[in-house]
C-alpha cells in the first residue's frame, strides 16, 4: 500500500499480555529500557537444526486434518524443543540469558478445528512461529528460572554491537575427532551441568557464548534436586497445538518428548515412544 503505519495493535494470541509483549519484540517494535540489551551474565545462542526432510513434511494440505495428519507438524516442531530443552540447560547452568530460536511451524495454530491454516487466510507453510504458538510465554517470564530474549534479539538495533560481534564458539563433539572445535570450545556430547561449568564457566561474560548445535549438548543436571527442578520446568511452559477435526481436540506439546521414561505435564507416564495424543 505504501504507506507507513503509525500504530500497531497486538491481536488475541495465546500467552496474555507477556505473549503480546513478545510477539512486538520479536518484530523489533518493543522499546525497552537499555539494560535490557545488555543482560548482567551474558548470553547464550545457538544454531538451530532444521533437516530438510522435516521441512518437507511438516504442512499439512489434505482436507480434514485429523490426528495421523498433524505427524509432521509434531515431528518437525519436536525437533526443535528437544534443542531448546538443552539450551534451556545450558543457561540455567551458566546463569546466562538465551537468545530463543527462530521456531518454525507446519501448520497454524486456533482455538478450533481447521485443516493447517484458520479458516479465510493463506500463507506459505511451513512458517516462522510465533514463540506463544509452542511456549506459554507467561509462564516462561513468570518463572524466572531461565532469562531470555527473542530471536531477533541480535537483529536489533538497540542491542550493542559488542553482543553481536564479540562471541566464542562452542562445538558439541568426542574429544578425539581431528577437527573436534577447530580451534574453538568443545563440549563432549551429553554433557552435565556440572561439566558444562567447568568447560565454559570461565568466559567472560562479556562474550557472547555460541553453540554451532544444540543437539545432544546437556544431558540434565548433576544435583538431582536440581535436575528435578528443571524437568518440572520444562513441563510448565509447554504449550498446545490446536486443534484437529475428527476427534475434535488439542495436543501437548512435550519438551521431554525424547526422554524414556517420563512424566508430562499432566502426569502421565511415558515408557516408549512418545505420540500425539487428545486432552486433557
């Protein structure tokens, strides 16, 4: 239309007034106050892993989306949770503030039935998701266990170049491959809170810590009142998936999804694989 816009309005999403707040910070349209730029213990960012295949199949464009059908949008998504459950991980243990991953989604997300996209729009799948599509973002800032920031966070303007510049990398390999780190941090895969500690405790905190994977980095905390702590975290502020038509109803999501065995957030016990179940 060529026209610029001098006001924004934050429609209904799914995480209140926190999940507004966010969705305009993702889009760089939220002023805060300086510190914010500049978190006090550093920050923590990673490459995310998004394998083609999985793309590919994420979308769903049949006519009735039923549960079978939300496979690849679950297997897509899952995918990255069981990456941000490690970074998650990994900053509780640093005390550093993680920058969120770019999540990305097969099908939208509504308050009722639809076949991938509500009803009356059209759009590419899949797409850029907004973090309150998967993460109940109130819940996220109202535990203040993990600080964080969104993922245009060193996109922005206001965020010093120091933050965006000065970084090191951190690789995930076995201390005896050849080209383990080049150069750069490693970290042995699986590695406990306590081993991430002393690996990368040391870094300043004026230097911005990069993982190239987030796959396979964290294996839990070595307290176990610690790790008990942070797998009720990550059962907190899982969010739903809404909703197929035939049954009617919404799905978990389930940071934990990859972990046997396990309890989710309502309780239930996982022994084997993990599937897309209704309810509660």
């Amino acid at each position: 239309l060529k026209i610029d816009p001098y006001v924004v309005h934050a429609t209904f999403q799914y995480a209140g007034t926190e999940g507004k707040r966010h969705r305009f910070r993702e889009r760089k349209l939220w002023y805060d106050h300086p510190e914010y730029y500049t978190p006090e213990g550093g920050i923590l960012t990673y490459d995310p892993d998004l394998p083609q295949e999985l793309l590919d199949r994420g979308a769903y464009f049949g006519r009735k989306l039923d549960l079978p059908g939300t496979r690849g949008h679950f297997d897509l998504v899952n995918h990255q949770l069981r990456q941000l459950r490690q970074a998650f991980g990994v900053a509780r243990a640093l005390g550093r503030t993680l920058v969120m991953p770019k999540l990305v989604c097969g099908n939208d997300r509504w308050w009722a039935p639809h076949n991938g996209v509500i009803p009356g729009s059209s759009f590419q799948r899949p797409f850029a998701c907004p973090l309150d599509h998967v993460i109940d973002v109130n819940v996220l800032v109202a535990a203040k266990y993990v600080d964080f920031r969104e993922y245009s966070f060193l996109e922005n303007e206001r965020t010093p170049n120091s933050a965006k510049q000065n970084k090191a990398v951190v690789s995930v390999c076995e201390g005896g491959d050849a080209e383990c780190g080049a150069g750069g941090l490693t970290v042995g895969p699986r590695t406990d809170s306590r081993g991430i500690r002393e690996r990368l405790g040391s870094v300043p905190r004026t230097t911005r810590l990069h993982f190239t994977s987030m796959l396979d980095a964290f294996s839990g905390f070595s307290d176990a009142s610690e790790d008990e702590e942070f797998r009720r975290f990550l059962n907190r502020i899982a969010g739903i998936w809404c909703c197929v038509a035939a049954p009617t109803g919404h799905i978990w999501y389930d940071l934990q999804w990859d972990v046997v065995p396990h309890v989710d957030k309502h309780n239930r016990r996982w022994d084997g694989e993990w599937e897309m179940k209704l309810g509660p």
